[in-house]
C-alpha cells in the first residue's frame, strides 16, 4: 500500500504567532445593538482587522468563526461576511459551533491548520446577538404549512389550513435550557455551587473584583487599540466601576430563589452583543509583512463531562481539560503569569478553583497522586472578566485571546498564560498562550 506522509502536514510543524485582535464593544442586550444582527456585527470586526493589519485584497489561508444562535438565513455567516470585510474574495469562511467555547475553538482550529502547513494565515472570531434571536412558530404550524406545499391538488394545499388553531400562531423563543435535563446553565451551576460548598460571599467579591479590574483597564487606556467604535458605543457597557459589595449583596438569587441560593444577575454574565477575532500566522508570514509577534498559541485542548447521568456539574469540563493539557506541556498550574478563566458565572471559576486544589477531586477523578493545587488570584482576570465586560457567547474566546497576547507582549518577564472556557452541554475548551 502506497504511504503518503505529507498529505495533511508539511515537513514540519510550525509556530503559530497570536498577531493581535479586534472587537467592538460588548453590550447590554437590547440596547446599543438591538438594530442590528451576527453578520453586522462580525462584519464590521472583520473589517477593522483588515483595516489593521493591512489585509485589504489579501488572500488567507481560512476565516474560522461562528455564533452560538443565528437565523438560518445565516447559514453561511463567515463567507458573507468575509466578501464584505476587503479580503480577497477567495478566501474561505467556516461556521463552527462550540457554544461559549466557539471562538477559542475557531482559533485553535485556525492554529492547527497553520501549524500543520495548510495555510500560513488566517482569522479565528465569533459573535452572537440576544437582541436579534430568531422566533419562529409551532411545529405544529410548520408541519401544516409543508403539508400545504406538498399537496398535489387545489384540495390538497389547502386541507391542512383548515385544521389552524390559535396555538400554532403563538411565537416559539430560543430555549435557554439544556435539553437533556430541563436545566437552565444558571440552575446547573447553582447545584454546582452547593456540590463545592461556595458561598454568596465568594462569588459577590469576584464579581466586583471584574468590574474593578475591567474599569481600571479601560481607563488606563488597555483596550484602546483592541475595540472598534460601533453603533456609537466605544466602550464595553456593561461595566459598573461604582459598585460595591453592598450594592451586589442586595441582588435576590436569580435561579434557586429560596435563602439557599447564591447566583445573581451580579456574580453572573449578563445577556450580551459583541464580536472579536484575532489574526494567526506562522512566523515567517507574519515576518513578511512587518506584524509583531504577540504570543505563540502553542496548545490547545477540548473536553466534556457527563453532566446528565448526574457524575458532574454542567460547567465543570474546564477543570479535567486543564491538567489533560498540562501534561501536554510539561509543566504545572503554577507556571502561568495570567490565568483568563472566562466567568459565565462566578461559581464556575470558584468551583473549578476548588476541583483543582481538591486531593480527593485530582485523585478520584483525574487519577492525579497529587491535587493540581492553588493558583495566584493576583494573577486572574487582571484585565477584567466576562462578569464586566459581558458574554455574547461566540465571542467570548478570541475576546481573550487577543487580552491575553496583548498582556503578555507588554510584560517582558512573563512567560505564559492559561485560558479556560466553560460551554453549555458540558464542554470545554482552554489553550496556553507563550510569550513571543
């Protein structure tokens, strides 16, 4: 049998150098972007990153993106949106769909491609609109109308009208549960957080720790070259530097209600627009056209849990990728300089903090001899977290790409950084950013 050894990969695998981001601002659903939709938003980041980096009639290897709710009038979102962006019309577009995790994914798929010698550059985003779902009728009035279409008669077609209730007319909203339990990934954390013993306290101090964080970075001017004015918003508006640990104590519990529960619309991410991408290439391409190199995107790493036969919490797929990925790397949960761990709620990261320094966690379920051990909390979210700056869910990773390369070009003593996303129907994604 004949033995092909370079059909995927080339001679060798390359680096893949992170060489920056953009974004527009992330907003509030139903507000600042409530006129607008996924390919206007992706649109316009697409844009700014070929204004940017000076991609105008550039032809790249692939555009990987996607959102986690879209019409299907959007089918093909990426390539629409890569024929408007500048980029010459025959580069490729992918949508891809990893809830929360979409964009991390896009990237490292964007990274595996460059790495393994099928491109030598290409852009990783996503984007999602609350404000823009799309609501559709019944199934029941769905199946009348194909019905209708498919009757070979006058008679036929229209038969099935007759049988219309008032019912088949009532609009169907997306679900904001998991269908396999009924659960709404607020309720699935809420029983994570009893599971982990996390309290009302823990999470309130977080959250404001994110809006510090995040206020602090816009006024020192960190974001400045990462967002792109739109639909005349220039800052992420969601983010409440006056607030307190008082005012975020008054908030009622939002999933369990009873005096039990602990998530709030405080300590949780609220319903958000946005989009980001970031451009990947290998060293010698970006070396070619004058780009820095910010970080190396050296490993990346998917995972899931069995969330529905009650072994494990919903969100908690982040806390087994991790040390799969470290043994990758060779090193330890202490050789991070920045830890990006995205906040879909605040329990999350506090509970996947508590699994790794668990002995009885790392042992029975991760078959470690030792716990994974504590992080520096100093070194978490240091740019603000999804709390703050909001969550429009395909976003959400390349959003922290781009911080986090950008943090680590600007720090000359550090050397790595960790991120961690958590996505609903209990998945995973996380990768280690080097600096360059």
């Amino acid at each position: 049998m004949a033995f092909y050894p370079h059909m995927l990969a080339g001679t060798a695998i390359r680096r893949v150098a992170v060489l920056g981001g953009q974004r527009i601002p992330f907003a509030r659903a139903h507000g600042a972007y409530a006129a607008v939709g996924n390919p206007d938003m992706l649109g316009a980041v697409m844009r700014a990153m070929v204004a940017k980096y000076g991609l105008a009639g550039l032809r790249l290897g692939d555009v990987i993106a996607g959102a986690t709710i879209k019409h299907s009038k959007d089918f093909n979102l990426v390539r629409e949106c890569v024929l408007a962006s500048g980029l010459d019309p025959q580069t490729p577009g992918l949508d891809v769909q990893r809830a929360c995790g979409t964009s991390l994914e896009a990237a490292i798929l964007v990274a595996n491609k460059i790495a393994l010698g099928q491109i030598d550059a290409g852009i990783a985003g996503g984007v999602d609109s609350v404000s823009d779902v799309p609501i559709v009728y019944p199934r029941s009035y769905q199946q009348k109308l194909l019905r209708s279409y498919r009757g070979r008669s006058l008679g036929a077609r229209l038969a099935p009208f007759f049988g219309l209730r008032p019912r088949d007319f009532k609009p169907v909203m997306p679900a904001v549960v998991e269908p396999r339990t009924g659960l709404s990934m607020g309720e699935h954390c809420e029983q994570m957080a009893k599971t982990w013993q996390v309290s009302r306290e823990a999470q309130d101090e977080l959250a404001l720790a994110s809006h510090q964080k995040a206020a602090a970075a816009w006024q020192a001017g960190f974001y400045g070259d990462l967002v792109v004015d739109y639909e005349g918003l220039a800052a992420d508006n969601n983010i409440r530097p006056d607030t307190s640990l008082g005012q975020l104590a008054k908030l009622k519990p939002s999933f369990d209600r009873s005096a039990a529960g602990t998530l709030t619309a405080g300590n949780s991410t609220p319903l958000t627009d946005g989009a980001s991408a970031v451009l990947l290439a290998s060293e010698e391409w970006a070396q070619a056209r004058g780009l820095p190199v910010l970080a190396w995107l050296r490993y990346g790493k998917a995972w899931a849990v069995d969330y529905v036969g009650g072994h494990e919490g919903l969100l908690m797929a982040p806390a087994y990728a991790v040390p799969a990925m470290l043994k990758d790397a060779g090193i330890t949960l202490q050789d991070f300089d920045f830890y990006e761990i995205h906040e879909a709620f605040e329990a999350q990261v506090l509970c996947t903090l508590a699994a790794w320094e668990s002995a009885d966690f790392c042992r029975e379920r991760l078959g470690l001899a030792q716990p994974l051990g504590r992080i520096d909390r100093a070194k978490l979210n240091l740019k603000g977290g999804s709390v703050a700056i909001g969550h429009p869910f395909a976003a959400t990773g390349t959003r922290i790409v781009a911080t986090l390369a950008k943090m680590l070009a600007e720090h000359p003593q550090a050397r790595r950084g960790l991120i961690s996303v958590c996505t609903a129907g209990g998945m995973g994604v996380t990768a280690i950013l080097e600096r360059a």
